[in-house]
C-alpha cells in the first residue's frame, strides 16, 4: 500500500508539472535573418496564423510603423510601398489596393498584434514556419526577394510566368536546364532552372564580375549570409578559397551553396544556388 501511494503522489506530481513544461515548449519564436527576437507581449497563434506584435518585427525588417490613434489603424512604410490595416477589420491595403485576411489586426495587453506571413510577405519577405520548432524564421533582402516566388516542383510553364526564359537545354530522362536573363546585386546575371520530370530541384544564379577571386567570393557568401543568417553547415565560418561555402538552413531543410571561381578572361564567376527541400542535400564540403 505504501508503495501504491508513494507512485500515486509521483504520478500526481509529474501530472502537475505537465502544463507548466508543454506551455512553455509551445511558446512560439520569430527569427529574422537568423536572430531571435524577443518580445514584452508573447506571439500567439489564432486560426493557424501566427499574429505578432507589430513593432518588434516589422521595424527589423526596415519598415517604418505607424499608429493613427484616432484611426485606431496601422501604416507600415517599407522600400516596396506601404500596407495598411485597422484594428479588428479583415479589409486592408497594400499599396492602395484593398485585399481580405482572415485574421485581422488586433490589441493584446497594450501591443497591436498582427498576422505574420501576410505582412511579411506583403513587405517583400520570405516566411517559413517550422512546426517542430514552434518557430517563424523571416529572410529578406534581394536574393530573397528573387528566390520567393520559386518553389520545388514548379514547372517550365510556372517558371515561364516569372521570367523571360530565353534558352533550353535538355539533359535527357526528363531533365531540362532552363535559363533566364536576370540581375542581381547590380550585375546581369543568369539563372538556370534545373528542372526534373517532378518539377523544379534547384535555381542557380551566376554572374561575372571584377576582382580577386578570394574577396570576391567572402564577399557574395556574407551577401547570402545577411540576408539568411548564420546557419552554416560545416566548418567554415565564412567563404574559403579552397572550398565553396555552403548554408544549409535545417529547421526549413534549405540548402544554399556559394562559390566563385577565376575564368580565364580575368572576372570571376560567382554561383549562387538554392537546393529546394528534400533533394541534393549531399553536397559536403571536407
């Protein structure tokens, strides 16, 4: 019997101590360009959108916020334009033009509360959340801003849409490089759409430019690395000249490669690539 109420009081114990350990794994984080932030008034979840007070992120990703009290309304102001939204209304504005949500703006213990992927992206961010983690992670910046709209398995027609693809080049059983005309921190760039009979796998930008090969190649993968933060792989903190540098971002399972490399004709040859997730996350740098 003793041993009985001795277990029953443990169980009891550990019962108690549940809600307190499940609440706070289940706290939800934002990261942006790989940093977490921290907030007064906690990010919560309505609806399967994650809401987040507003200041804390939006200003982080450059935006300028303002409050209309008399309004009770909200103008964020960023280098894409301006979103617009009032508390408690599902109607708001992106550059002028109206748009529905299904969450609305709302005021939780003194902080506007907004929702999180729909500001984000309408500010010209990439929003990825990982459920495992209970975590936001945000990127942006112009790599980002070129890589968004594409996504694994897209094909040649999708790509056609966003792009002015202008050479092909079939590599048999079902895979074809596509290319496109871009530009890219200042320079004319070229894209190349590897895609697979399940669609696209990987985007790569590259680019010719002048100087030398080792700052030049530090200097593009610290480009990547503002933008996408810190969540380098293997050993190298920064670009080697004897190896490529490789980002692999694991709570979105994203990989990114960067390397450049000295032509002949003097420029260097800089490539930026993109693994979308699930596929080619073997390349390791020894």
């Amino acid at each position: 019997m003793k041993k009985f109420t001795a277990f029953l009081l443990a169980f009891l114990l550990f019962i108690g101590l549940m809600p307190a350990n499940a609440d706070a794994a289940s706290k939800i984080k934002v990261q942006v360009h790989g940093s977490l932030l921290t907030f007064d008034v906690q990010p919560y979840m309505e609806n399967n959108r994650v809401l987040v007070p507003l200041r804390g992120v939006f200003e982080k990703l450059g935006g300028e916020v303002i409050w209309d009290n008399k309004a009770q309304a909200v103008t964020v102001k960023h280098s894409g334009g301006t979103v617009y939204l009032k508390l408690n209304s599902k109607n708001v504005q992106i550059n002028g033009v109206q748009k529905t949500i299904d969450v609305p703006a709302k005021l939780k213990n003194g902080r506007t509360f907004v929702p999180l992927r729909f500001v984000g992206e309408a500010m010209g961010a990439a929003v990825d959340w990982s459920a495992n983690y209970q975590t936001v992670y945000i990127f942006s910046g112009e790599l980002t801003s070129f890589l968004k709209p594409f996504t694994k398995g897209m094909t040649k027609a999708d790509i056609e849409k966003l792009v002015s693809v202008n050479k092909y080049f079939d590599l048999g059983n079902g895979e074809v490089i596509a290319y496109a005309p871009v530009k890219l921190y200042g320079h004319d760039a070229t894209a190349e759409f590897d895609i697979l009979k399940k669609g696209l796998m990987t985007v790569t930008v590259s680019f010719l430019v002048d100087g030398e090969v080792e700052a030049i190649g530090k200097k593009y993968s610290d480009k990547v690395k503002v933008e996408y933060g810190d969540y380098t792989k293997n050993r190298f903190q920064f670009y080697d000249y004897s190896s490529a540098w490789e980002q692999y971002l694991s709570p979105i399972n994203n990989l990114f490669y960067v390397n450049a490399n000295q032509r002949s004709n003097g420029k260097v040859e800089v490539k930026i690539e993109k693994i979308m997730p699930d596929i080619k996350t073997t390349i390791t740098i020894n």
